[in-house]
C-alpha cells in the first residue's frame, strides 16, 4: 500500500506542525522498508541508525504488523487500575523468563523519559517505605543523557538540553565524572587505576552528601547521545556495584539507548557481571512499531513494597498499552527466533573492523568504540592532540548531512552538546543487519568523512 493510497485527498504542507527545529523542513518519509527509507521526493536512503537505535527488526516487518493488527481488532485500551491485557502479561513473563533470579517484576510505559522518571520515583519510594525519609538525593555523571522530563533531564549531564532550566532542575542530583578511556584516562594512567579513581569519586560523593541522604546512582551502561557509544572501562561497574551496596544506595542503570539487546545480550548489564537494582530501558524493545518502554526492578525493592504500600505510586493513562505491548512480543519473537542476539555479536564485530580499517586512516576520526550494533566515530581537528572541532563547526552533523547526501542515514552528536567534546556520529543498524550491508554503510561513511576533511580541514 502507498501513502498516496491511505491519504489520496491530503495536501501535505509543512506549516501546522511544530518540528524539532522552526527553521529546518525535516524530510517527508512516505515508506520504509527493511533497512531502506523511501522519501517523498523518490529518495530511497540506506537507514543504519533506526532514527536513536529503535529498529531492531527492520522497518515494515508484515509478521509484527499483522499481529498488531490481530491485537487492534480484539482490544485497544484498558485502564490498569482495575484490569490488564494478554499482551502485556506475555511480555511481562517473556521478558523476565531467563532473569527471575535478577529481577522481581516489570513496569511498561511509553517512552525512556517516563521510565527514567519512574525508576527515580521508584527509588525514593523504597526508602520512604523502609522509613528512610532523608534517602532522596541522587549522583548521576558530566556526559550522560536520562530523559526530557524534569528529573531525567535533572540526572542528565546534556547541558544544552538543561540549559534553559537550570533554575528548576532539581538540586537533589549531583554529578560525578563520566567514564571515557579515549579522553578521561590520564596518559600514563593504567585502566585499573582510572576505574579506581572514578570509584573513589563515587564513594566520595555519596560521603560528601551523607549516605543517609543518598538514593541512587544512575548510569547509562554505554553512554549513548551525548558522547557516542562510550563503554565503561572494564570492571568499572563492579567497583560501582560494591559501592552502591557499601552505602545502601540504588544501582539504577538506563539502557534506553543501549539495551534491549543492542549490544548482543538483552541487558548491556550481563557483560558487565553485575546486576543493578533497576534498569530502564525502551527504544529496540519495540521495534518502532509502537511505544514502548520498561522499567525492570529487582525482587528486594518489590519485596519491601510488597511488606508496605503494596503499590507502586506511579501511574500512566497509557501504562502497559495493549498495542504497544503486543507488538514488542511479536518484536522478541522475531529476536529468539532468527537468534538475532548472536547476529547482534557477530555483525556487530565486523562492523567494528571494517570501521577500523575503512577510517583509521582519515585524519579526522579521532576514536571508533562501540559494542555489538552499537558504534560511534569521534572526530578531532588534530588526531594526535585529541583537539576537538570548534562547536560552531558542527563537524558531526557536517558528516551526518553528507553521509545523507550520499544515501545514508547515520545519527549525529555535536561538540556544542556539552562545547567541549562528543562531536560524533552513531550508527546502530537493525538486529538482522548483514555483511554486505555492513559493507555498504561503512564505505559511505568513509567517503563522506573523506568529503568533509576535503571540504573543511
Ligand atoms: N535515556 C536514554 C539513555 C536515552 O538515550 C533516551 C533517549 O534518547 C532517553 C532516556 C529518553 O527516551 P525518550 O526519548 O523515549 O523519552
């Protein structure tokens, strides 16, 4: 079916609706299929991102879509005061199948903002229920994005996105150094020493605020927008986990962007040994074909809920939406199924070493990392000094444009996020991506790199 043949009479004019931006027209997609988007004006653009890493079965999967249409024609809506659906009871069992010793239930909601949001509520909660009353502050870190609602932009260290706020985001929320191997790590420090360091400042974080006062810890497990794709130095968490127990504070992880199996396993967590008290995730989950997002909580937080309120005091209209949650069961089935976790692992490798070899050369990539289906390029002006571009250059959305030009959809990060670093560019293909695929993206990045260093180095 064609757009043409949904909206035969519809004029389509730019004007009513408020875009991201009131000064760029974004681009008008009528299909997108597999891992192609077909535009209006008859472009057809290779899409390796899935917009912010959501598609994680391909565009226009029919099975997903006529489950969903299954689901629309036996029940759209019940409100989950009183009632519940099929559909978010399978999921809710599906999800939680393999991990019942890590985690005691699930919450659906909509979008990442409103699990971030949750899991912070969730977590004053559990110490307001343990008579804990002063356990109300947080610690989250500099380079770290939890969400556009105010207390996951008040975790979050994305200071363009804060910045017309500042006077009300919440004073409650500390921040810590984030982890980054490529910038953080001094030049003669070994890993174990850098991971030290940032434990310690955990631990003297909480000491500064008083452990008495201290809720949760809350961190991406692979930094996703701000910085790109940036992995904790290995045993990083381990050292956070202790401290988190040491202090009685909540490991609360969000893998919005970098869960649901992105990285070749459904929680970025499991490569990390630990388990966090709550994890939030959303995006891959499902698929793009509805909203959809999680909050995960583990069983001594259900467990003290359970002993008093017996409720979590959180709820949404639109909380475990039937649609939204038959489409992410149909999306899991399709993983398990086709086994596209060990796709993930495999394609995700040759995805790393084909950016390896096609880039390392340029002189404007500065540092390739990532993990699984989930990579990003930092560009420096001076490989050898790591100094960054002026934000004013915009280099990442200068690649990112080109690299459209060239047709191919990569998602952009800019240096003017945080005016210092992270001008990057990220790439997070479906799960079923294949070799020549890979291929194909990472030759168009590298020609459109090798564009702008003609044009603007
Ligand atoms: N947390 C992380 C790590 C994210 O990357 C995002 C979105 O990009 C969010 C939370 C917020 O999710 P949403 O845009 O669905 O509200």
């Amino acid at each position: 079916m064609t757009v043409r043949e949904v909206y035969p009479e519809e004029k389509i004019s730019s004007s009513s609706l408020l875009h991201r931006s009131l000064n760029d027209s974004p681009h008008l997609v009528e299909k997108a299929i597999g891992s192609y988007l077909y535009l209006q004006n008859g472009t057809k653009i290779l899409d390796s991102c899935g917009g912010a890493a959501v598609i994680s079965v391909g565009h226009l999967n029919q099975t997903v879509i006529d489950r969903m249409a299954d689901q629309l024609r036996c029940l759209t809506y019940v409100h989950t005061l009183e009632y519940t659906s099929s559909p978010s009871e399978i999921l809710a069992e599906k999800l939680l199948e393999n991990y019942h010793d890590q985690i005691g239930k699930v919450f659906f909601a909509t979008s990442g903002s409103e699990a971030s949001e949750g899991a912070y509520k969730l977590a004053i909660q559990y110490f307001f229920e343990r008579g804990l009353t002063t356990k109300t502050k947080f610690i989250s870190r500099n380079q770290s994005y939890h969400g556009n609602c105010l207390a996951g932009l008040s975790l979050s260290g994305h200071k363009g996105r804060r910045a017309p706020y500042e006077h009300i985001l919440n004073s409650d929320f500390h921040k810590i150094s984030d982890t980054n191997e490529y910038r953080g790590k001094l030049k003669h420090e070994s890993t174990d020493d850098y991971v030290k360091r940032l434990v310690d400042e955990l631990e003297s974080k909480i000491l500064e605020i008083g452990p008495e006062n201290v809720a949760g810890f809350f961190a991406e497990t692979i930094v996703g927008a701000t910085a790109g794709c940036v992995l904790p130095p290995k045993n990083y968490f381990k050292g956070i986990r202790q401290i988190c127990d040491k202090y009685d504070v909540l490991l609360i992880l969000d893998e919005v962007m970098c869960g649901s199996g992105r990285t070749g396993t459904f929680f970025a967590w499991e490569q990390e040994d630990i388990v966090p008290d709550i994890t939030c995730s959303g995006k891959a989950l499902s698929s793009g074909y509805a909203p959809l997002s999680a909050i995960f909580i583990g069983h001594k937080i259900i467990k003290t809920l359970s002993n008093g309120s017996s409720a979590f005091n959180n709820g949404h209209t639109y909380q475990s939406f039937p649609l939204s949650c038959a489409a992410a069961n149909v999306v899991q089935d399709i993983i398990s199924e086709n086994n596209l976790l060990q796709n993930v692992k495999n394609q995700g490798n040759y995805l790393g070493e084909c950016l390896s070899r096609k880039l390392q050369n340029l002189k404007s990539v500065g540092n390739i990392r990532g993990r699984g289906l989930f990579w990003a390029i930092e560009f420096v002006k001076d490989k050898l000094s790591k100094e960054p571009f002026d934000p004013s250059v915009k280099y990442g959305y200068r690649v990112q444009k080109t690299a459209w030009s060239n047709g191919l959809a990569v998602y952009p990060g800019s240096g003017t996020i945080d005016g210092h670093y992270g001008d990057h560019i990220l790439i997070a293909p479906s799960f079923d991506v294949s070799e020549d695929l890979i291929e194909t993206i990472t030759n168009i990045i590298a020609q459109s790199i090798q564009d702008c260093e003609n044009k603007y180095l």
